[in-house]
C-alpha cells in the first residue's frame, strides 16, 4: 500500500512533467466541464483557491464566475492556528502573493465571507479517489474547513490525480463530485 507521503511525491513529479501547453488546454477542458454541472449554474457565492502550478488553472475560472456575476470567495490561511477563512475577491489587485508562492486576499481589502454563505467550495487536491477521498498538499487547512462546512463540495483535478487507492483516515471527508478534462466522478449525493 502506498503512503500518503509517497502518494505525494509520485503526484507532484507527474503533475510537473506535464507541459506548459498541455497544462493550460486541460485546464480549459476542466473548467468548460465545470461550466456545464449544476452546483456552478446553481451558485452564486463560490470558494475557490487562486492556483499555482502544477494545480488545475483557477484565475480563469474566477474571472468567468464574475462575468457571470456570481461572487467569488477565495482562502485566507492563518498560519499560527493551522485554519483558513474565506475572503470576496472582486479583482485581481487585491492578492498578495504569501508562502510557497500563494495568493492570498490582502484582508483590508477584501471582506470575511460565512461558510453558510458558500453556495459551492471548490477544494483542491493532489490526488482523489472515485468514492471522493482527497489527499491535500499537507497542511491540513481543507480537512479542518471540511470538517464543519455543510455546502456542496466539488474538486477539480486532471485525470491522472484520480487514483484507484491512498490510505484514508476517520476524519478525511469526500468530495461530493470530482471534475476532470474526460469525465465527472459523482462521488456521494450532494447535500
């Protein structure tokens, strides 16, 4: 059985192997999918992280929900207490870049969103199994959101990260359905 930490190093040397053209066409395929479910028709508040590669491109996806008028939330992680909240983002100027080349919205620019006003979280990844199990980049942060959100959930992820087994904890929460450039897992009935 494969460790989580292997798990890791084996996604993240795949995910860097691709190339910069495939990564951006793929990424369009995903978000195109994504465009077409009914948890993004039906939103109107979305969570979303501001990506960096190798991860499913996201800033196009942010500009699309604006041009949709649809609000846009995306994460603030507070180090310290290991937690995050979520910030509206209404442009691209009020990011900072943080650790490890994240962005992050600048606090006195932006304004706290309520979980219960999440219509959609979408949660990123490393690798997903079909029943919805994610393995996250380590830090913990989505677990602990996870764990008191009661929204719908929805990752995004290139097919290669949705793997047949990882080892799975008591507290790992699934997804409710996974989105990729050939197909959609509909991982558990959407709340």
């Amino acid at each position: 059985m494969n460790s989580k930490r292997n798990v890791r190093i084996s996604m993240k040397e795949l995910l860097h192997s691709m190339t910069q053209t495939d990564y951006w066409q793929r990424s369009g395929y995903i978000a195109e999918s994504l465009y077409r479910e009914n948890e993004w028709q039906q939103a109107q508040t979305i969570g979303i992280t501001v990506s960096i590669f190798p991860e499913v491109e996201t800033k196009a996806i942010i500009a699309h929900a604006w041009s949709q008028g649809k609000r846009v939330a995306v994460p603030k992680c507070e180090a310290q207490l290991r937690q995050m909240d979520f910030r509206i983002l209404t442009d691209f100027s009020q990011l900072e870049c943080v650790y490890s080349g994240l962005f992050e919205p600048r606090v006195d620019q932006t304004v706290y969103v309520s979980p219960e006003e999440l219509d959609l979280l979408i949660v990123p990844g490393l690798a997903f199994d079909v029943r919805g199990h994610r393995l996250g980049f380590g830090g913990g942060y989505y677990d602990r959101y996870l764990s008191t959100f009661t929204g719908k959930t929805l990752s995004l992820a290139f097919k290669e990260q949705v793997i047949t087994h990882f080892p799975t904890e008591n507290h790992d929460l699934p997804i409710g359905k996974i989105v990729t450039e050939e197909q959609t897992f509909e991982c558990l009935k959407m709340k």
